[in-house]
C-alpha cells in the first residue's frame, strides 16, 4: 500500500505572532520553563495534526462553512485553527479556549 506523502506545514503570520503571545503570557505570570512547555505542547499537536489532518472537528466558525479548516484543542486551553490542502497544512490562529470564537471567524478569503 502507498504511502500518503506527509503535508508540508506552514504557520501564518497570525499563529506565530499566538504562538509569541502565548509564550510572552506564561513567561510573564509563570514561568519561562512553563512558557516554553505550553509552547512545546501546542507544536507536539500540530505535528499530531499533520498525520491525521482530517481526523479533528471541522471549525463551525466559518463563513460560508469549510470543511478543510479544523481545530484541535490543546490541553483543553487553546484552539489550534488549521485548513488542510492538497499539499500543506497551515496554521491559522491559536486562540484561548475562553475567547469568544465569533470574534475569530475566518472568512474564506482569509484562509489562503
């Protein structure tokens, strides 16, 4: 049997910049060993993700809905936004879990 070739990830600008805050929050209130192992566990996921893209709910926040872009919870904390293509995986966003999602709805042509 074929092997599926692994999908190339890509992080936006947008989920680094999470990705920054994140770590700049835990540093901050908690530590910066806690920062960098909240950090480490958000990029364990996404190369979880990445060997079952579609095996994670599809994001109900967008308009009009697609079903290439998902999410996947971390420690029940944060929101991994992703859209699945033919060849690459990309991260959208990483948001806190007690944000409200409406205020990060992706529209369809924010997902490129």
């Amino acid at each position: 049997m074929a092997r599926r070739k692994a999908l190339k990830t890509i992080w936006s600008l947008r989920s680094i910049q999470s990705l920054k805050d994140i770590y700049i929050w835990y540093a901050e209130d908690y530590s910066v060993s806690r920062a960098k192992k909240v950090v480490l566990s958000i990029r364990s996921k996404v190369r979880q993700i990445v060997k079952i893209p579609f095996g994670y709910p599809i994001f109900p926040y967008t308009h009009p809905k697609d079903e290439s872009v998902r999410y996947a919870i971390v420690k029940g904390t944060y929101w991994i936004i992703y859209e699945v293509t033919e060849n690459q995986l990309e991260v959208i966003d990483i948001i806190h879990a007690s944000q409200n999602p409406d205020l990060f709805k992706v529209a369809s042509s924010d997902v490129t």
